[in-house]
C-alpha cells in the first residue's frame, strides 16, 4: 500500500474479492502481491535480494577513493608440510609483538600485524594453500603477498609447487624464504636451483623473485626477511582510503563465552568504528567491541587491520564479505532476507564444464581455458601438458593451472571452482569429500585412462562437437 500510494483497506478490499481474507498484519506472498498490484495497473518485478548486496558492494567499489593512502600489506605463509611455516609465524608474532607492545596479551583473532621500522605487515595466522584456496574461492581476495616457506634440507615439494600454482593463479606475488638454514644438512643454493623449474628465479641469477635465507628456529635473517616483505609491499603501491565506510573479508568466526558471536574482520578499505551496522552473508551485527590482536580495545579500526568484532547476530562464516551499511534498518532487513532466501535453493554458483566449452567459446565468453590435471605419475602430467600445448587455436588459451600426482582432493576442487578450471584426473580418482563438493560447487571432473581420449574430448569440447556425458 505505501508503495503503491493506495490505500490500505483498499488492498485488503481487493485481496478479499480474490478469496484472500488477511488482515494488515498478515503477509502476502509474491504471486498474490502481483495480482493485487496489476488489479491497480501496477506490474511488479522481483528482485533478488543477492542482487540488492551484490549492487551494494558493486556502487562502494565504482565510487572514487578520494584520499588514498598507503596501506599495510596482508601477507599469508605457504609451503609443504613440515617445512616451517608454523615455526615462522610464530618467530614473527614473539619477536616483533611482544617487545613493542609492553603489557599486551597476545590474542590468537587469526590474523595479527608486526612492526618493521615504523611500517606495519599483516600476517595471517593460518598457513597454507588450503586455507588461502578456501578463502579465494568465497570470495575473500586478501593476500597481497605470499611467503613460499622451503626447507634447505628438504628443497621443493609437493606441496610447495601446489602452493606456488595457488599463488599463481591467484596472482599474489611470491616471496621465498629458504628456512631451516640452521641445519647441517641445509643446501639454500639447491632450493634456489629447483625453484627456477617453476619459473621463479632469483634476483642474483638475473630473476625477479626475493629469496631469503631464515631459520624459525635462531630467528636468524627474520628481520631481513620482513624488511623484504615491506619493500615488496611499497613495489606493489597498495593503498586504500581509510575515510570511507568500511568493507572487507570475515577471516575467523566462534562463538565465545560471555560475547557471544564474534568474528575477525580484516578491514580492507575504509575505517570500521564500534556501533557501525553491518551485514555479511545472511548475518547483520552492530558493531559492539572490537579488540587487536595484542588485547587492545579499539575504537576504530583502518585498512589492513584485523578486530575481533563482537555484536553480531550469528556467526559468520570465514571468508565472506563484510560491509559496513548506513543504515542500520537496512542491513538487519536486508541480512533478515538473504536468510530467508538460502532456505530456499542455495545461490548456485556457474562454473566451466566441458559440454559448455564451445557455447562459452563461441559467445565470447572466454578466451582462456583452465584445467587441472591430476595423475598416478608425474610423466603423464607433462605428456599431457604438451599435447594440450599443441590444441591451441586462435582465440583460446589452455592454461594448465596445477598439475600434480595424486588423488582429486578437496583443495584441488576448491582450486578449480576459484579459478573456473576443468579437473582432468589421470588414472587417479577423485576421494569421497572431493565427489561431494564437486557436486555443490558444479566442477566438471574427467576421468581417463588414456592420454589420447583426454585431448580428444578437449579438442572436440572446443569444436562443439562432444557428445554430452550423462
Ligand atoms: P609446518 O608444518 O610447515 O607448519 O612446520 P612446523 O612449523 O610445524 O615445523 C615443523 C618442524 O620443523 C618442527 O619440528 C619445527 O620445530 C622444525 N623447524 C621449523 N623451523 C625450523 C628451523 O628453522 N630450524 C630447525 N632446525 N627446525 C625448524
């Protein structure tokens, strides 16, 4: 009635004609609204309250930062297993928190930020690809360095290549650090060797890539390591205007005793102040407290600073958006909304499969083809990798993402759903969690035992001619 500027018993008149009998305060659904409305000439159209958000978030970003300025860099560790990632996190946080900031207690919030010569990094607590991929593939694009931690008694793993691929395709610039060079066994010269094969090599062989030589144990090339990683950060000119509202990613999220809800928020542009109303995901909250990760009560927050925040309504879920909304009705009925909404169909998310290659192709969709390939033996994933390179045709690209040997894990569908990938799997089976969220997350995998049916069925997605997989 407000909206049509009609008065109210005359819709209740009108509903009741229809068979409706509802009183001011009942609620009518969308198909009984619409008939109401177009009995008075009106036409009503739905919109999608994920639209709503997404328009939102869309007009903050088109809207000029007017007073920029340099901003912290948020820095994520990766590295195979073992190798020290943990030991350099915490190596970090004791040597360049504790001492600067006398009398704090250290919060673990999962993310915290050092000192280095009156600049300021971030780092994220939680190490590893996985955790970085997961994020990514919500939405959350946080990183703006990634330290590559390998062992110099170990050299490249595995792993260390998964996460030079996520970095990648991410396009986060990679910092190395050769750690456990306190060893005896330690051999820096051959890690930088074995780097080279994945196109990172370093600065004194004429590369671009900082290599530095640490140990998480002595502590030892720590403070060059971190000199380092600030000198990149001002290389990479990041900046946000710390005047605007704020807006950034939910990076840990519990429910703690006597504050009920809280969750880590990196800010990523703007400033967050206590009382701000905010929405993320279906969840709305009103800023309440917000400490550091020293203990400290703030009562604002910047750019590249993780709170934890508590007010909120529910917990939110790690790696989601947050934005700060004007008004505070609105966020509560628009996060009230969104609730509503995932109780019907889950948002699907669109993602490549082979049978839609062509169509993509011929609209114009995309130009460039992702796949992942996994294998039992690392030569199928370079025979495979050549033939693919021989497929090109003038208007697409195959990228080969990540090739690895192994199983199809759950990493690798969250890597190919991020990215928009295809998984080729080579005499390799995807495991039960990776079936699974291949389903939700719509990601085509291929199995195959033969390297000529795997380029066929790609060469023939991208002539339009392969037959439909049912
Ligand atoms: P992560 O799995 O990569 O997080 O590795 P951790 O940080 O848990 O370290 C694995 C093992 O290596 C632990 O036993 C650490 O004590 C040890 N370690 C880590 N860094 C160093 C180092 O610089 N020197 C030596 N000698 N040992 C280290």
């Amino acid at each position: 009635a407000d909206i049509l500027e009609i008065n109210v018993t005359e819709i209740i008149k009108t509903l009741m004609m229809a068979g409706s009998m509802v009183s001011i305060n009942q609620e009518i659904d969308f198909d009984t609204a619409s008939i109401v409305a177009s009995e008075f000439g009106f036409e009503v159209v739905a919109i999608k309250i994920e639209d709503v958000v997404s328009k939102i978030l869309e007009e903050y970003d088109e809207e000029e930062s007017e007073n920029e300025t340099i901003r912290p860099a948020v820095v994520t560790v990766m590295g195979h297993v073992d190798h020290g990632k943990t030991s350099l996190l915490d190596r970090i946080r004791k040597t360049n928190v504790m001492s600067s900031e006398a009398g704090g207690i250290t919060q673990h919030i999962g993310a915290y930020t050092v000192n280095v010569k009156n600049q300021s990094v971030t780092f994220i607590d939680t190490p590893g690809h996985e955790a970085f991929t997961a994020m990514r593939s919500r939405g959350a694009q946080i990183t703006d360095i990634a330290v590559l931690v390998v062992a110099a008694d170990d050299g490249v793993m595995p792993q260390t290549v998964e996460a030079i691929n996520h970095a990648k395709a991410a396009g986060v610039p990679i910092l190395v650090a050769i750690n456990k060079i306190d060893k005896p066994g330690a051999d820096p010269e051959r890690v930088k060797q074995e780097l080279t094969k994945y196109n990172l090599v370093v600065e004194e062989w004429g590369g671009e890539t900082i290599a530095v030589p640490v140990s998480a144990k002595t502590g030892e090339g720590i403070d060059n390591l971190l000199e380092m990683i600030v000198m990149m950060s001002e290389m990479e000119e990041l900046r946000a205007d710390a005047s605007r509202e704020a807006r950034g990613s939910v990076i840990e999220a519990q429910v703690k005793r006597g504050k009920g809800p809280v969750a880590t928020l990196l800010i990523q542009q703007g400033t967050l102040h206590i009382g701000d109303s905010i929405i993320s995901g279906t969840t709305y909250g009103k800023v309440r407290t917000m400490i550091d990760d020293k203990g400290k009560r703030l009562k604002k927050a910047g750019p590249s600073t993780p709170v934890e925040v508590s007010g909120l309504s529910d917990i939110l879920v790690a790696g989601d958006d947050f934005i700060v909304l004007e008004n505070e009705k609105e966020a509560r009925q628009l996060a009230e909304k969104r609730k509503e909404l995932q109780k019907g169909e889950r948002v699907r998310r669109t993602n490549i499969s082979l049978d839609d290659l062509f169509s993509q192709i011929q609209d114009g969709n995309i130009q460039d083809i992702n796949i992942i390939i996994k294998a039992d033996v690392q030569g199928s994933i370079e025979a495979i990798i050549q033939s693919l390179e021989k497929l090109d045709i003038d208007t697409v690209r195959i990228n080969v993402i990540h090739g690895a040997v192994g199983a199809i894990n759950e990493t690798d569908v969250l890597f190919a759903a991020t990215s928009n990938a295809i998984i080729i799997g080579f005499n390799v089976r995807p495991d039960k969690n990776a079936i699974k969220l291949a389903d939700t997350e719509k990601v085509d995998i291929r199995l195959y035992r033969v390297i000529y049916d795997a380029i066929d069925d790609i060469k023939k997605a991208m002539e339009g001619m392969l037959a439909p997989e049912y």
